[in-house]
C-alpha cells in the first residue's frame, strides 16, 4: 500500500551552524515518505549552499526562497508548494528522533478523526538535555481551549496534521503584530475550528535553544496580546471570546504594557462608545494599580 506523502517545512534564516544537523535528522527517518522543504528567508550566510549540496544528492529536498523574514510567511509559501497530505513543521536548528515521522503518520491513518497529533521530546542548551513535557490526552478539543489560553501547550516542531485541516484553518496569520506567536495562534483557531489534537508520551523532539534564535530571551507579550485581540474578534459570538479579552485584561495590571493594552483595548468598537470614553479618560485616575482595576471590572 503506498505511504502517505509528508511535507517538512522548514523556514532558514542564516541558519548556517545548525541546519546540517536539522537535515540529517529528515534524512535518518525511518518513514521514507516526505519531501523536505526549506524556505530561505533572506540569508546572507551559507545556508543556501549547504542546502544545494543536500539537493543536489536527494531530490526530495526542495530550496525556495524569500525576502520577508518572518517565518509566519516563510511557512506558508512552504505549504503553498507543498504535495503532502500531512504537514510536519521542523526549524532549522532543531532535531528529530528517527522514528517520529513513522510514529505520528501511523497514529493518524489509525485515528482518522484526529486532525493533528504533537508529543513530547527534549530541550538543548549549551549541551545540557532535558526533557520537555507536555499534557498528554488522547483527545482535544474546543473544550481545553481555556488550557491553551494559559499556555502554548504544542511545540510547533512536534507536530503532524493533516494538511486539509491546515487549508481551512487559513494556514499561519501573516500579521506582523502576531509574529513569533503565529503557531500559537494557529492552534487556537484549529480549536475555534472544531478540529481535534491528540498528544503522545514519546519523546520524538529535541528544541535547541541558543542566543542566535527570534525567541531567545524575547519578551513575546505584545505579540501574545495581539493574538488574543484578534482571537477575541474572530470569536465574537461564541462562549470563547470573552476568555480571551479576559486573557488581554489581566495585562492592564502590568506598568510596562498598561497604556499599550488601554490602546487596544480601545479599539474595540463592540465595547460601546460610552465604554471607549471611560477608556480615553481613565489615564486620568492616578493609581495604575486602582485605574486597572476599575476597567478590568468596567470591560
């Protein structure tokens, strides 16, 4: 029986010290099946020719290009080209053990209602292994949404799913607001969505983490914020969206982000205008710690 088709997505940005390794790790799996394709997002190291020798002796291994930078982008022009019936995503600079295609494609032609299945794996940091859980459930849904809401529960390089489920979802936000948070996000809407994740107990993964990447030491709140703006909106309607503004709300308490969250928070027309005024004049109220709390109850 033919195997299934996995397309790997991977975006590269001067990924030059790491991205052999990555290869190698697609290279020594065990499930034969997939393509491997790399988006190059505007380097001006070697990684493009360390990616043409791989080419070059392995026709699945496929190099596009892009100027953007942002990997939201580079990753859907990757699934744009992509001939998959499963999406796997891995980083340039991180690995995979060689037996995580065969694990997750197995568990989804077994499991047709599952849309998209992550597990757990390992962290890396200057040689230091450790590892790195998650919840493992056989079954989410839209119900472990306030989960999700706490805490990005998938790591994007442990994931499997079905590219028909990616398609309706929209495939990853481009807006710049969100970037960095952009599979976060994803995942929340698949959610929104009514589709459905599994997780596993195997250790399938391993996420390096060094000075040189986008998130390293990176205060993602605004972006994290941003998200949950949009997620409230797109809601709108549904038992979720209130979970969601609730999630922006608790950051008017935070002195640094408190009049950038009073900014967003007024350009919600839904509010009401009445709402929106008492927005505009609450800068007035001396006390961040009492202005806070008089809006959190007023929104």
């Amino acid at each position: 029986m033919d195997q299934p088709l996995v397309s790997v997505i991977m975006p590269a940005f001067n990924a030059e010290l790491f991205i052999d390794e990555a290869i190698q790790t697609v290279l020594n799996q065990t499930y034969y099946c997939w393509e491997l394709i790399v988006i190059n997002d505007g380097s001006t190291d070697n990684t493009c020719k360390i990616v043409n020798k791989y080419s070059l002796l392995d026709h699945r291994i496929k190099l596009l290009h892009q100027k953007n930078g942002k990997q939201g982008k580079a990753r859907n022009y990757g699934i744009s080209e992509s001939l998959g019936n499963y999406i796997a995503f891995l980083d340039a600079d991180d690995l995979w053990e060689e037996n995580k295609l065969q694990i997750q494609v197995d568990f989804l032609t077994r499991n047709e209602d599952i849309d998209l299945v992550f597990s757990q794996g390992y962290s890396l940091e200057n040689a230091n292994q450790k590892h790195y859980n998650v919840i493992v459930k056989s079954y989410w849904d839209e119900k472990d949404i306030p989960l999700f809401i706490d805490n990005n529960q998938i790591p994007i390089l442990s994931v499997l799913m079905k590219k028909s489920s990616l398609l309706q979802a929209n495939n990853f936000t481009e807006n710049p607001k969100i970037q960095n948070a952009e599979d976060y996000h994803l995942w929340l809407k698949l959610l929104l969505k009514k589709f459905k994740f599994s997780s596993l107990e195997n250790r399938l993964f391993t996420y390096r983490l060094h000075e040189c990447q986008s998130t390293y030491d990176n205060d993602q709140i605004p972006q994290i914020v941003n998200m949950f703006i949009d997620l409230h909106q797109v809601s709108r309607g549904t038992s979720y969206s209130n979970f969601f503004l609730q999630r922006v709300k608790w950051h008017l308490f935070d002195k640094k982000y408190h009049f950038e969250i009073l900014q967003l928070l007024g350009k919600l027309k839904h509010l009401g205008k009445l709402k929106r005024i008492i927005l505009s004049l609450s800068t007035f109220i001396p006390s961040l710690q009492l202005r806070a709390k008089t809006l959190f109850h007023l929104i």
